[in-house]
C-alpha cells in the first residue's frame, strides 16, 4: 500500500462528502492539521480512526447523493472497489456462505432486523475509544514566530502560539512547547520548516543544539564553547553558513535545548 495513494483518497472522499478538515477534527478531538498530516500522508492514520472517517464520509456522500463506494475501507486502502475490478471476488468461509443463505431465504421483516443487529454489532466492534485516541496524541504549543528569521523581541508574549497535535511517538519527554525553523542552516539535522521541540533552559551544554536570542535575533544553532580560550561560538551544521563569534558586546539569551523535530 502507498501511503500517498492512500492520502489522496482520503482527501478526494472529504472533498466528495463535502466537509472540512476542522468539522472532522472536531469529531475526534484533534486538530486540523493532524487531518491535514494524514491527507499529505506525512503521518500514518491508525487503524481505528481510519474505520470512523470511512463512516462518516459514506454517510455525508450518501447524503449528497454521492457514491459512498469513494469511502469505502476497501478503495481508500487499495483504490480498488468491485465496480473498479468485476473479476475480484470476495471469499468466504463455509459458516459464512451458510448465514448469507439463510439471509436470502429470509422475507423482508426478517432481513431488516438482521440488518439493524448487524449494523448495531458493526458500530460497536468498530468505534475507536476515544481517550485511547487522544492519549495516542500530546498537544504541543508552538510559537508562530521562527527561529533564525532575523526578528527582533524573539519569543515574546506577543509573537503568538498556536496549539498543534503530535503523535505521542514524535515528541521526546520533557519538551515544553516548540519552535517553527526557517532556513536550512541546520541541514542535515534539522530541515528547513521543521518545528523543533524545547525544553526550557537557561543554558545548555557545549555541543548541544538550543533556541538563542542574540541581539534580539531568534535562531537554532549548535553551542560550542572553547573554556581554555574563554570564546562561544553559534555554529550551524549546514558547513555553508560561517560559525558565529559571540563578542563581549553581544547579547546572547539562551531559551532552552532543542530535543528533537517534527515535519508537519
């Protein structure tokens, strides 16, 4: 299965059921771009959320008068539906041929209330836990302002946060909040657009990557200090951009260590 493949149908079955990332967010308790990470297939849609948004997009494209086989678990995994690809045929084991049997051979009122117990049986089975979901994500506040854009007045109350959620996997414990990076001077570590989770420090270590302010100027850089010589430098990891000299003159604020980074 191609991740991306499956991204696009994802998308293309909201589209076609004719709802936006935000109503669907809502009805799981994340956020839009969390939706939106699952539609560029830069995250992986677990098992349990990808069997509701199948739901709830067959029930919003048979309400437009859609075709609700664009939702199906079936196409979105393979893009393959029966009207797609006649030859395929769906097995079924000997106790199951047996009930479809019976179900055919049933008159009308009986058929009926297969269906409603089959389908109460269905949702039941199928419906993610919620908190479960919700604990398979942490919500992380993020400053709209980037590290290394060359402004002043850097991580100020002022500058703005957003709340964006992560799955739990991607963010290292002890993060605070996180930093969007602009500029490819951290490359190979770092790429450019990620955002970087921080834990608050006053300093940090000789050799370890933090979020400074120097001058009033927000960048992500790696510290490096020679103690003999008395000297600190701010170096990139792209070997392109010259390390810089901290002078007696400059004002350098360190806000805390960079743990690791997130591409959205």
């Amino acid at each position: 299965m191609n991740k991306n493949d499956i991204a696009k149908r994802l998308l293309q079955a909201r589209k076609t059921a004719n709802m936006t990332q935000k109503e669907i967010a809502q009805k799981f308790g994340l956020t839009y771009q969390a939706i939106s990470n699952y539609e560029r297939g830069t995250t992986k849609v677990e098992s349990a959320i990808l069997v509701k948004l199948c739901e709830i997009y067959k029930e919003q494209i048979k309400a437009f008068g859609g075709d609700p086989a664009l939702a199906d678990m079936r196409y979105i995994l393979t893009g393959e539906t029966n009207t797609t690809n006649e030859a395929l045929q769906v097995s079924t084991t000997p106790d199951e041929q047996v009930l479809i049997d019976k179900y055919r051979q049933c008159d009308t009122r009986g058929k009926e209330m297969v269906d409603n117990v089959l389908n109460y049986e269905y949702n039941r089975s199928t419906t993610p836990n919620l908190d479960n979901v919700a604990k398979s994500f942490i919500k992380v506040r993020v400053h709209y302002q980037a590290a290394a854009a060359g402004l002043s007045n850097y991580l100020t109350e002022e500058d703005g946060c957003e709340e964006i959620m992560f799955p739990s996997s991607e963010v290292p414990f002890g993060t605070d909040y996180g930093v969007r990076i602009s500029g490819d001077s951290m490359k190979p570590t770092i790429p450019n657009g990620s955002i970087v989770f921080v834990k608050t420090k006053p300093a940090i270590e000789s050799g370890q990557i933090g979020i400074f302010a120097l001058n009033g100027d927000g960048y992500c850089k790696r510290l490096k200090v020679d103690h003999e010589r008395g000297v600190i430098w701010l170096e990139s990891d792209n070997e392109k951009y010259k390390r810089m000299r901290i002078s007696a003159d400059d004002e350098l604020r360190t806000y805390g260590e960079v743990l690791g980074w997130a591409k959205l």
